[in-house]
C-alpha cells in the first residue's frame, strides 16, 4: 500500500507537533548506558522496527545511509521518502531538507517513531547529503 504524502502528512502532522512538545516528558537515559544510535539499512529498518516494544518510552535512535525516493515540500515540515527499491516505505520527516531531490545518497539520523501498515516513520529526522 502505497501512502499518499499529502495524506500521510495530515495524519502524521499532528503526532510530530506531540512529540516536539512532549520530548521533555521522557525518562533520559544514564550517559553510562547510552550505546549510541542502532545502524541500519534499508533491508533491515522493517525488522528494527518490528523488535521495538512500543511501550518503552524510549524510542530507538537510528542512522541510515539511503537514496532519496521523492521529496514532498509541505511547510514547514518536509515528507522525505527514502530507500526507493525496497518495498518497505520509509519516511523521514524534518524541517528543511530543500537542497535534496529523489537520487540523492543521504545519511540519515532521527528516532524511529512509528510502523504503518507498509512503511516506517523516521520522526524527528535530519539528512545530510552524502558523496556519491
């Protein structure tokens, strides 16, 4: 199922605006036993997100290294959709990413925040365009 971006942002917008404004109501990890952010790949982003116990208060920081999909500019939140020849829809939203367009390789880093039937959500995002 493939998710309309437009759509996707409605429905999504209103999570985005909770989590900006609720962050600092989370249980902060021990700097003794932060392990730094989970590395993953476009293949296993699914599986990543399938592990994830939902009700933990902590989400799982990740980096990804992927290609931009297609670039959805809705202001001020930019829907970036990565990893274009995998079946699983990745989504990455963030705040300004208008230097990009679908081809780029970017590094990604952000908390995985949700799984929707058929993708994953990357929320709060940032991507930095990579060399090719």
């Amino acid at each position: 199922m493939n998710l309309n971006p437009h759509s996707f942002f409605k429905a999504f917008s209103a999570t985005s605006f909770l989590f900006l404004t609720v962050t600092t109501g989370f249980t902060e990890t021990p700097d003794s036993d932060y392990q730094g952010p989970v590395v993953t790949t476009c293949k296993t982003i699914g599986a990543l997100a399938d592990k994830w116990d939902k009700s933990s208060e902590q989400w799982p920081e990740i980096t990804l290294r992927a290609k931009v999909k297609a670039i959805h500019l809705d202001d001020p939140i930019a829907v970036t959709e990565l990893c274009p020849n995998q079946k699983l829809q990745v989504i990455c939203l963030e705040y300004d990413n208008s230097a990009l367009k679908a081809g780029d390789q970017v590094e990604v880093s952000g908390m995985l925040t949700n799984r929707f039937d058929g993708g994953v959500v990357i929320d709060p995002c940032s991507t930095r365009l990579q060399e090719n």
